[in-house]
C-alpha cells in the first residue's frame, strides 16, 4: 500500500517530491483523479506507506502544507 500527499499545482507536488528524495524516501509524482478529492484536479506525492510519519515530519519541517493525504492500495 501507498499513501499519496495531495497538493494544488505540480509545481508543488515537484517540490514536495525533491524535498522528501533529499531525506531518502522514494517518491513520484502523481496526477490525482478529481473523484478521490475533496478539491477536485490536484497532483500528490506518492510513498510507501512504511513512510508515512517521516514524510509528515519532512513536510511540516519544510513548511510545505499538505492539502490531504489519501491512501492508495497496491
């Protein structure tokens, strides 16, 4: 399972995703269907879900401000 960081642009969904591979943790950048959020279009950052607490702690030390974070199986 993976879990999927959403965010409002691509520009910062890439930002997020160098952020977190700066700390060791893989993750790609993904387009998120509009049906699976609560805003509608949006790009996520997606990890496995072993990485949850740290990519939290990568975010919020980072001042990069998650829209929701969704949990993808797979």
């Amino acid at each position: 399972m993976r879990y999927i960081a959403v965010f409002p642009t691509l520009t910062l969904a890439k930002r997020a995703q160098r952020t977190l591979a700066a700390s060791s943790v893989a993750a790609e950048t993904v387009k998120v269907d509009s049906a699976k959020t609560t805003r509608g279009c949006s790009w996520g950052v997606a990890f496995h879900e072993s990485q949850l607490y740290k990519a939290k702690m990568i975010f919020a030390n980072a001042k990069i401000e998650v829209r929701e974070i969704l949990s993808e199986g797979g």
